[in-house]
C-alpha cells in the first residue's frame, strides 16, 4: 500500500521538474509558450500523466505536442534521477483545456443571467391566477386548535403502569 502523502510529494515533484526542464534545457523551436499546470502519477510511481497549457492557436497546440513527445525521453529519464526511484515513471503529456471550459461555463452563466433578467421583466405587476390563500380554513378547525393545549385530565389521576405500588 503506497503511502498517499508521499504520491503527492512525487506528482508535485514531477511537475517541478518538468516545468523546470521544458524552460531551461529544451531548445525546440516548435515548443510554444507552455505552462505546466499540474502532474498526477499512479499509486505505484510508474505511471506520470503532465497537465499542460500551451497560449496559442492549434498550430501552437500541436507544435508543442510534438516537442513535448520528442523530448519525452529526457524528461524521463531528469524525472526518473532526480526522484531516485527504482523504475523511472513513464510521461504521459495532456493539454489542459481549463481555459476553454471556463470560457463555456461563463457564457452560460451570462445566458442564465439574461433568461433570469427577461422573467424577472415579465413578471414585474403580475398577480397570482388564484387566491391569496388557496388553501380552505375551517373555521371549527381554528377552534380546535386553540383548545388543543389545555390538558382532559390531571396527573394525580392517571394510574401508575403496573398498578398500583404504595
């Protein structure tokens, strides 16, 4: 059983390094302008997945895709030193598309917000189609529950359970 703590300590690790590398050490003119934005690796340190985000069109995307796979080599084997582990984690290089969901969700929210702006517009000076109170109040019902608190009997009267022990 891998410790959890020690698997987080290794992804960020391994997200260090990566970064640290495609910056100083890659000199590929395909890789675009990158931001390595998290890193994930398997309970048994064998498996590394990296999280990147490439600013840029698709050409860019994919350039750096390529530069990335070719230089996969040496990032694994800078991983795999620098954590001192028996069996180097393979790299498994993933274009983060955090931006792109959250330019969705904004739009969303903006159509959310219009729909909400065109009710609260229709609704302004309606009334209800029925009564302010819909539901029917009896009026013995009132009654009955005004007198509901009063008790029937006292106390003293009620038997104890199991008889009588005095």
């Amino acid at each position: 059983m891998t410790d959890p703590a020690r698997v987080r300590r290794h992804a960020e690790r391994v997200r260090e390094l990566v970064a640290s590398v495609v910056r100083s050490q890659i000199k590929d003119p395909r890789l675009g302008m990158i931001t390595i934005t998290d890193a994930r690796i398997t309970a048994d340190l064998r498996d590394a997945t990296v999280f990147y985000t490439v600013l840029g069109d698709a050409a860019a995307q994919s350039g750096t895709a390529a530069a990335l796979e070719s230089a996969k080599g040496m990032l694994r084997s800078t991983v795999g030193k620098a954590l001192g582990l028996r069996h180097s984690p393979t790299l498994t290089f993933v274009l983060d598309d955090v931006q792109d969901q959250v330019k969705h969700i904004d739009d969303l929210l903006a159509q959310a917000r219009t729909a909400d702006a065109e009710v609260q517009r229709l609704a302004a000076g309606k009334t209800y189609a029925g009564e302010a109170q819909p539901y029917r109040l009896d009026e013995d019902d009132e009654d009955d529950v005004d007198g509901a608190d009063e008790p029937t009997g006292s106390a003293a009267e009620v038997p104890p359970p199991g008889g009588d022990r005095r």
